[in-house]
C-alpha cells in the first residue's frame, strides 16, 4: 500500500479456507501502515463509502478505535456486528468484502510473483521478514489512480464553462472530457483496470457532483452516482486497447488442488441490491419446529380458499415471522427447484406474498415504488421517445400505442426496444382461452422469469379497435375496451372474423342503434355476405338524384353512399404536415388550411354538394386517424367529440368554394331522423335543452329503500336542520341523495325557485347542490373545477395576456381593468375572477349579466331585484370581486343564498344553477358558459345545446366562437 491507503481491485470470490491459508503464510508481514492515524483510518473507510456524512464517519472511526483496530491490518479482523451500530447491513458487507479483497489481492500477487521479492527493500514496506513468501512491493501502477489529477486546465471551454456554472456539460463535451481524461489515465498505465476508472469515476463526481452524478429531474440520486462516467470510461479504454495485443488483460481462475476451477455455490449476484438476504437466526420466541407449524398453517389455508386466501389479513403476518425459514429454503445448497418451493410455500407464488417477501428483503415496497416510479418517471420517458426516437423499432412501437391507455406496457416495450432486447425475453404470448398446463405443453418456457400475456396479437387488437372507432368515432375509452373484450371472447381474433358478429353479441356493451350501425358497416366491408335490408332498400333522395344530373361539365360522379368508401387523400398532403401527423404533433394553422383545402376538392370530385353530415363523417374518420394532431383539446381534456372545428372548417370551405354554383332554389330537407338539434321541432328544443349535459334528469323510480312518507320525513327534517343551523355537510349530502327523486319531480314540474328555496333550502347551499348536481350529471362540481383551474387557468390567462391583448381592444382594456383592482394580490380566487373577466372581454358579453354590485353592507333584503338580471347572477357586496368580501347569489330575481364568503363556490352555485334548475344559457353570456362548461366543468355532450332558442335561429351543437378558442389555444400550447 502506498501512503497508507488501501488498493481498489477487482473483486473475485475467494474460499474462506484459501484466505487463512494465505494469510498465515505471509506471517503477518503486510502492506498495511505500522500506525495509522484516524485521517488515515478515514481514508480508508471512504474509499469504499464515499457518500458517508461527515458526523457517521466519525462514530464509526471512533467505534473501531473502541473495539482495539491499532493498525490497519486490523481491518481484517472487524466482524459486522461491530459496525451495525454505526452502518446498515449493507454497508457494513461493503467495508468488510473490500478490506478481505485487499488482503487477498496482495497474498495472490505474493504467492504468483516471485520477481516482486527482490523489491522487497523498499521504504514503502514494514520491516523486512526471513520469510521466502515476504509481500511484494505494488507496482506504480495500481496506486496511481488515487492520486490521479484530470487535466481540468486543458478541457475544452463548454466543459470549463459548465462546471464554473454548476451545469452538466453537453453530450459533445463530455465527450470530449472523457478522450482527454482516458489520455492522461494512460500515461501511467495503458490498460487501466476497471477498479482503476471507478476510483477516477468517483473522485470526478465528488468534486463536480452537479456537472457529473448521475441524477433524476427529481433529484433522486441513481446508484452510486458515478455508474455512467465509469462506463463511459471504460468503454473508451476498451476502445484505445482494441488493437493492442500487449496492453490487454488476462485475469486468473482460482483453481483446487487438483487443478478444476472452483465454483462457488452462491455469488455476490445473489445478494445484489438485498438487506437481508440469509437472517442469521429466527425471529424473537421462535424456532424451527413453530416456524414450521406456521408453513403448515399456511398450507391449510392454501388448500381450503387457494390463491384468494393471500386476502387475509394473517398472511402478511405469517409471511413475516416465517421470512428467516424462507430464506433458509430459497438459500439451500443445492438450491431447491421452483416446484418444491411452490408446494412448500405456495403464497410466494402471489403477489401479496412476494410483495411481503420482497419488501422484507430490500426494504422496497415492491408495488407501491413501481407504480411511483411509472408514474413519476414513465410519462417522462415516453416524452422522451416521442421527441426523439431512437430507432425504428421505437417508432413502430410509438405508432402502435397511439391509442393506448395502459403506460406501463408501452414503457417497457420501448426501454426493450431502445435496448435493442428482443420482447420475448421478458413477455411470453399465448391464446386467451388457455389454461397453465396448455402454455406449459404448447409453450417453450425459458429458465428466466417471463410474463405470460393471454391475448391476441397486439396488431389484430389495433385493427380490431380502429374498426369499432371508424363507425363509432365518439366512443368512450371504458366503453371501446369492453367491445374490444367482448368481441374476443366471442372468438374474434382478426377483422375479418367481424363480419360474423351479430347486433345480438353487442347488445350488452353498446346501445341497440350503435351495435347495429357495426354489423351493417362490417357486413358492406364484405361483400360476400348478404346486405343488410337497410342498406337494400335505400335510394337516393331528390336532391341526389338531381345533383346526378349535372352538365357534362362538371368533373365529379355521384356515388350513393359515397362517404363510407371516401378515402382520405394522406398521400397529396405536404411532406411537412404528414410529418406532423406521423409524429402526432399538430400542424400549424396554415398546413391545417391547406389540408382542408386538399381533402374538399376530393370530396368535390365525388360529390358537388356534400351535405353537413358528410362532412361531419369525413370529419370522423380524420380525427380517428391522427386524434393526436387533429382533435379538440386543452391540457389532455377533449372538448366535445373532438371533431368539431375540423368539420366547421370542412363544411365552411365546402360553401366558399360552392358559392358561385349554388342553386337559387333550396333543397327540401329531409325527414329528420333525431340526429342533430338542428333538426328537433321548436315544440321539442326546451326539452331538449333542460336535459342537455344531464345523465339522471328524471328518476323513474324510487330508491328501493325509500317510499313517499319516508322521502317527505326526510324533506322535513332538512327543512328542520336548516332553520336550526345546526347541520353537517355530510348529513346533508346523504339526505339530499336520498331525496334526489323527489327533488327532481318538484323541479320538472315547473316549481317556482322561490317555492323551491322554501320547500329544499339545502339546494341553495354548496353542499346541497354540490350533492344534486353529481346525482344529475355524475361531475363533483367542485373537485372537477378545482383540478381543470390547476391544469388550465394560468395557460389561459397567459393567451389573454400575450395574444389576446395585443389583438383585441376590449381584452387589453379589461387586462388593465383586473391588474389595476386586483393590485398586490395574488391566489387561485383571484386567478379565477380574472380568467372570467377576460373570457367575458373576449366573446364581447356584458359583465352586468353575469355579476350586479351593490354596496358593501346591503343585505338582501335591501337588494332591489327588478335590476336583477333574470338568469343566474352573482350579487357582488363591493365595488370590485376582488376586493370583495361576501357574495350572494341570485335566481330568477330571487335572492337564494344570502352569505358567500368566496368567489369559487359563489361561482360554482351560479353555474350548477343552469343544470339543477332547468335554465337555458342566455344568449347574451352564451360563449362564455359554454366554454367555462366545456373546459372548466367538463361536460361535453356530442348533441344539443344549454342555449336558449330563439325563432328562426340556427344553433350549432357547438358555438363556432368557442371552437376558435380552443384552436387558437392549442395552436399557443404547440407554439
């Protein structure tokens, strides 16, 4: 050893019998220091736990001296139990495995060295001993690295600049540091060892941790930190060695007596990354003969309820206390195969037992840190492919998983790929309907562990699932995965087996309408079955038939049915947007306009007067191809079905470009069919409005539980609760569900809302219509504005603020207006009150419709309700909302909730308002409530509108200004 320290070698296993042996023979003549001092000692310790805190460091010098180390080469002789009360096991193995290392490393090189004698002079050993086997002085080169000294003063300036300023150096430079670094290392030794880049590895990070460690965003600290410089200088070693037959190296198998390699039972690979990998004795109070009463008490469980039993609350117990004898059976030499192991100890089998068995073994809780680490990590990751994907193989996989809910698939399948690891070494596929022993018989199972997924081909799922979409654009996730399984359990397993499913099959998963538009759509997609008789007897209408018989002219041809079999023209569309498409990005409004203008002129050249409604299905096809680019979207949230600006503008350019040729006699329309608001009777549109956005608009019976006398003595008692003030939110949520039926037939009846306030006084209060609006809608009002504000509100305002303004007059102008009353003041509530603000600036609505102030101290009674707007409004005590204190809201010029003390749920009553009580939209706050209930609450029914009809009026289901909102913010956020 040279100045005291310790060498850093190679770790080889060794026979403990080999190691006395050794020991003995160099008769204590070592090349430990006669005396070290503690800073020495320190050295020593942190060579091998660099990352010790300075204070342990102390305890655990101080606790050596205690137990009698005078010299170094007391090291050998330290036990663990005298460093547990100072380090975790696991520490603890380190210092010992690297001091026995040490010795045995130089025993070895005595042992087979015999030229190294002859130095054995010099001042860097202890007195010289008559012994033939007298240690060998190290050579230079297995001590340079600890005082090796990177070349800092000639690495180039981003590397200079980056450390100066705390920063990680770019890939280039890095790599150039690590060429320049591995030059220097090779002026003392051509091959360094890879213990010899590890100790440069280290000495690096520990001066420059914040340039070199290897850390998360999160800052969590990945292994010892120096992992990937180590590799990356070893690699660059192997690289300069390539062509050297003199510099390589050519490491010694230890070998018996009788010259066969000795293999040893277990490996330091066992033990890797493990805590408590053999306990040493039983659990406190037990022995073999209760710990095995215990696995036999978990046998009889096994066998009475089976896997299901791994649910009791005991078996995490059992599997705790019977841990040692687990270990005991796994660690048995010979080892013990896996069969007798699971008949033995069958719950290790399950995930709650191997979760216990692991976490008592790493100390990791094994589902909880998975999960964590897919969610905190996992979307980073797959950002990170998206962006730049390392090979085709990743690419396949990303365009795969476009539709995918489930992350934690497609993250492996693409760290496997970017690995260049083939699938199979970690998912095994078999058939669905197959049963362990089948896999066992049809499958070749591998030694390693490998998850076997009874599904389908992942490609034939994809196909399966777009087919349902194309027909059934609109589709909910939760409601398109059980079409998916039910069609599998049936048996279909390609697309081509579709054409065998019946509206029968669907029934139980879809609607009856949406189940036959399938089997129609996959029979026409075979013409080898018979047509359905709706498609038989259809014909063309008047109109087509007119449109037929157009001038030579004209470069279309009329096809019936013509839009089931249109196909989207991708192939004509500018490299520069299908590579947006392909990447699923989304294209700029200028490409997005040029695509509309492609895709129109096809659908031109088939037919010259596409109605709406082909429009809106060409719509649904584009959409169900790039959802990712095309879709209507704000922070992940659809709004909508997501196709309604693509058809806006589909239908918009089809008129401009008619508008030369458009016949001066209308077409008849047709007979409506119930699809679309615009076609419901006048008679029928307040209906359809008072259930718009509703899932539970009226009950048709009661709850079982319930009759009339009890739902009018519930109904009393809150009016009781409510005149006491002496209530819950809880109770009252609870009895307001209860009541729901009853609630709804007094409102559909047409109630006064003053008769309302006086007979259900809770509906009025956050938490009474918190609870109705749930039971209407199935959205938690509250919880569902609060999460959007989080994801939605500042994205917002800082559009308002930086493309809105500088656009819009009346923007900049209520901008300053909010920046001037709100002042100094800062928080959600007054994020709101601005976002509000400037949504009512934007779509250029009256704020005196939806806020009416009056003076601070005016109760309610004092409120002059002739100048209450008719719709919901909120009474503002105060000359501005962000100064003001209490709030009231106010319905139908009644004052029912006199004290708010905040502008949320003020706000939040005012919308849940509309639904509860049956009231249209006015159109005079139009645009704003409908994108607050879009975005803000999402609600976003495909048909209908909120808005209150007017004679001779077209309402769309969507406001076209809404729609120009969202595309200009998802245009801001790709900006």
């Amino acid at each position: 050893m040279a100045n005291g320290r310790l060498l850093k070698v190679e770790v080889i296993t060794w026979d403990l019998t080999l190691l006395e042996v050794l020991w003995r023979a160099s008769a204590g003549a070592y090349i430990f220091a006669a005396m070290p001092n503690l800073e020495e000692l320190k050295e020593v310790i942190c060579s091998t736990l660099p990352r010790l805190s300075e204070e342990t460091l102390k305890k655990l010098v101080d606790g050596l001296v205690a137990v009698g180390v005078e010299t170094q080469a007391d090291l050998q002789f330290v036990k663990e139990e005298d460093l547990l009360e100072h380090l975790k096991p696991i520490q603890c193995r380190k210092l010992l495995n690297a001091w026995k290392c040490e010795v045995l490393e130089h025993a070895l090189s005595d042992v087979s060295s015999p030229s190294s004698r002859s130095l054995s002079s010099s001042p860097l050993h202890s007195p010289c001993t008559t012994s033939p086997l007298s240690p060998a002085v190290p050579s230079a080169s297995c001590t340079w690295a600890e005082s090796f000294k990177v070349p800092w003063e000639v690495m180039p300036s981003g590397v200079r600049l980056a450390i100066a300023n705390k920063k990680r150096p770019s890939p280039c430079d890095r790599r150039q540091l690590i060429r320049m670094a591995v030059d220097a290392m090779r002026r003392y030794e051509l091959n360094p060892t890879r213990a010899q880049c590890q100790i440069v590895a280290q000495n690096i990070v520990k001066q420059y941790p914040e340039s070199f460690s290897d850390v998360l965003h999160d800052g969590v600290i990945l292994g010892s930190g120096h992992g990937s410089l180590l590799s990356q200088l070893k690699t660059r070693v192997e690289h300069v060695n390539r062509s050297s037959t003199l510099a390589r190296r050519r490491k010694e198998r230890l070998r018996t007596s009788v010259g066969v390699v000795n293999h040893c039972p277990r490996t330091p690979a066992d033990q890797y990354g493990c805590v408590r990998w053999q306990p040493e004795e039983p659990p406190f109070g037990e022995n073999d003969e209760t710990l095995e009463e215990k696995r036999k008490q978990m046998l009889q469980l096994y066998s009475a309820k089976g896997i299901s039993g791994a649910d009791r609350a005991e078996l995490c117990k059992l599997m705790e206390i019977t841990y040692y004898r687990q270990r005991r059976d796994i660690n048995a030499v010979p080892p013990s195969s896996l069969s007798s192991l699971k008949s033995s100890w069958p719950y290790l089998f399950c995930l709650k037992g191997l979760s216990t068995h692991f976490q008592l073994l790493t100390d990791i809780p094994l589902l909880p840190r998975i999960m964590e680490g897919f969610e905190v990590k996992g979307k980073r990751i797959l950002r990170f492919f998206e962006e730049k994907p390392t090979n085709d193989k990743v690419r396949a996989i990303l365009l795969k998983s476009g539709q995918e809910s489930c992350l934690v698939p497609c993250i492996l399948l693409l760290l496997m790929a970017h690995f260049k690891e083939k699938s199979e070494s970690l998912l095994l596929e078999a058939d669905v309907a197959a049963t362990a022993a089948d896999v066992q018989r049809t499958v070749t199972l591998p030694d390693s562990p490998r998850l076997i997924i009874q599904d389908m081909e992942q490609s034939e799922i994809q196909k399966i699932s777009s087919a349902i979409t194309v027909v059934l654009p609109d589709l909910p996730l939760a409601v398109l995965s059980a079409v998916v399984d039910t069609l599998k359990t049936l048996g279909a397993k390609t697309t081509d087996d579709l054409q065998y499913i019946t509206e029968g099959d669907l029934l139980p998963v879809l609607k009856p309408i949406q189940a036959r538009r399938l089997v129609v759509s996959w029979v026409q997609n075979n013409p080898g079955m018979c047509p359905s008789p709706v498609s038989v007897c259809s014909s063309p209408s008047p109109a087509s038939a007119t449109t037929s018989t157009s001038s030579p002219g004209d470069s279309f041809t009329f096809q019936p049915n013509w839009v089931d079999k249109f196909q989207i023209p991708w192939q004509k569309l500018p490299e520069e947007l299908l590579q947006n498409l392909k990447r699923q990005k989304r294209p700029s409004p200028r490409l997005r306009r040029e695509m509309i203008r492609i895709v129109v002129s096809e659908i031109m050249k088939v037919c010259n007067n596409p109605s709406k409604h082909n429009t809106t299905e060409i719509g649904k096809k584009m959409v169900a191809e790039y959802p990712k680019s095309l879709q209507d979207v704000i922070e992940g949230d659809v709004i909508g079905p997501g196709y309604h600006s693509l058809v806006k503008q589909l239908q918009a350019r089809v008129e401009n470009v008619k508008r030369p040729n458009r016949p001066k006699i209308k077409k008849r329309k047709t007979t409506s069919d119930g699809s679309d608001t615009e076609e419901i009777p006048a008679e029928q549109k307040a209906s359809v409005q008072d259930t718009y956005g509703c899932v539970n608009w009226e009950p048709k019976f009661l709850p079982l539980s319930e009759t009339v006398e009890s739902q009018q003595e519930k109904k009393e008692n809150m009016k009781r609760m409510f005149e006491d003030m002496n209530y819950n939110k809880d109770d009252v949520k609870k009895l307001v569900q209860s009541t729901y039926y009853t609630q709804r037939k007094d409102i559909n009846k047409r109630t006064s809302i003053k008769q309302l306030c006086q007979e259900w006084p809770f509906l009025f209060k956050e938490a009474g219509m918190a609870a109705h609006f749930q039971e209407l809608t199935g959205v938690s009002i509250m919880e569902c504005f609060f999460a959007n504000v989080d994801k939605k509100c500042q994205r917002l305002l800082k559009f308002f603020q930086n493309v809105a303004a500088p656009k819009h007059k009346q923007v900049l102008n209520a901008l300053i207006k909010c920046q001037s009353e709100r002042g100094q003041l800062s928080g959600s509530p007054e994020d709101i009150i601005q976002m509000v603000l400037l949504l009512l600036a934007f779509f250029g609505e009256e704020e005196e419709n939806l806020f009416h102030y009056v003076d601070q101290t005016c109760l309610a009674q004092d409120v002059q309700k002739k100048k209450l707007p008719a719709s919901p409004c909120i009474i503002v005590c105060g000359s501005s909302c962000f100064t003001a204190v209490t709030f009231m809201l106010a319905v139908d010029q009644e004052v029912v909730n006199n004290h708010i003390t905040s502008f949320i749920p003020a706000f939040c009553l005012l919308f849940g308002s509309y639904y509860c009580f049956n009231i249209h939209y006015p159109v005079e706050l139009r645009s704003t409530l409908e994108f607050l209930q879009r975005c803000f609450f999402s609600i976003n029914p495909e048909r209908g509108t909120k808005v209150q009809g007017k004679k001779k009026k077209k309402l769309l289901p969507v406001n076209p200004r809404v729609l120009t909102l969202i595309a200009d913010l998802a245009d801001y956020e790709w900006t």
